[in-house]
C-alpha cells in the first residue's frame, strides 16, 4: 500500500476515534480539543512540563530560538548533522551564525558538552515523541513531517519544563485568544503557526495507542 494510502487510513482511524469519544470541538484559535490532548499527551510521553504544538518544525525552532534570545544583536551556534532548519530560522530572527556562542542548537544524540552557562535548544527532528526524553537543554523542537518518527503530514512540538519559555513560544506562535487563557497579554502581531486539526487528532491517536500507519 503507497504511503499516502497508508496515512489517510491511518487519518481515518484517528477521526472516527475522536468522534466516538465525543471529545470536543478542535480549534487552534483556544488550542482546545485535539490540540489540547496531544499536548497532554506528548508531555506525558516526553517527559516534559510543557508541549505547545506549532504548524511545523521549523517554526518550532524559531519560536525557541527567540524564546531564549536569539536576535539580530544576540548570536547562536548551530550544530547539527543534516539540512538545518535551525539556520532558516537564525535567518529569520536577523541573528548571526558563529562557531561558537552562548546560545547553541544541536541536533546531536547524545546532546554534546558545550560551554559552561551556554543556553542550549535541542533540534529533535529525527527523534520521536514517543520515546521519554526528557528534556536536558532549555527547549526541544519536534517534527511531525513527512518520513519523520511520527508522521502527522506536517506538524511540530516545543518542549520545556521553563514556564516562561513556554509562555513566549504561545505569545511567538499561537492565537491572541490561547495567549490570554495562558495569562498573556494578546499580540496579534506575532508569526501565527498553529498545528491543524486534523493532524492534532492524528497525533493524539499516535501518542495514545503509539501506533504508526501500517
């Protein structure tokens, strides 16, 4: 069976169940429903305190990197072992890219020594929200893409156990309305990237049943 096959059965499967459930109403707007369990869930999974689900990974990436300071007068090192999203998003931010920095995002497993005080983002793209991982840096960034460990068709996690972290990727990323129910003043002119429904209740099957399409 092709892979798209496979995802859209996989889909259906995770859809029916939600509606068997009577769960509740799915929006990105209040981050409830699906989008609220999946968070639950991929915390609980994880080993984190907080998740905030995000429309991709590299977006996750750019709402850490700023939650942690990055910015066009606070530089960051990037240290990974593939095509580095982290350095789309170093872009974005107006930040300059050294070999060595306070703020450092590896993709490394195990997370590698870095220098005394430095803050560190972990780029889990390869890794999967399934496994405990705790979180050993001040932010970890999921991705729920095409051929990732878990396969949602597009999607991406940032997890912190920081409560102010957590805070400033909902005020970078989410709904002015989830930025209130969080005890935040609403933005509305932030880089909206909210995950869709419909990849919500996939992922929330996923961290449930910890199935993957077959």
């Amino acid at each position: 069976m092709a892979m798209s096959e496979r995802w859209m059965r996989a889909l259906r499967a995770a859809l029916d169940e939600w509606e068997r459930r009577g769960s509740g109403a799915t929006s990105g707007v209040h981050g409830g429903g699906a989008i609220a369990a999946a968070e639950r869930a991929a915390a609980t999974r994880i080993g984190a305190q907080y998740v905030i689900s995000v429309g991709s990974a590299t977006m996750g990436l750019y709402a850490a990197m700023s939650a942690v300071g990055v910015c066009s007068v606070v530089p960051v090192q990037v240290d990974v072992d593939e095509w580095p999203a982290a350095v789309a998003a170093a872009r974005a931010l107006g930040a300059e890219l050294r070999d060595c920095a306070d703020i450092v995002v590896t993709s490394r497993d195990p997370m590698p020594a870095v220098a005394r005080g430095a803050i560190v983002v972990e780029d889990r793209a390869r890794l999967s929200p399934l496994e405990a991982r705790p979180v050993a840096g001040a932010v970890a960034v999921y991705s729920l893409g095409p051929g990732k460990a878990v396969d949602c068709g597009e999607g991406g996690l940032v997890a912190t156990d920081d409560n102010e972290l957590a805070k400033r990727v909902v005020a970078t990323v989410c709904h002015p309305v989830r930025q209130v129910i969080a005890g935040l003043s609403p933005d509305a002119a932030n880089l909206a990237s909210r995950m869709h429904p419909a990849a919500a209740v996939l992922l929330w099957h996923r961290l449930r049943t910890g199935a993957q399409p077959s």
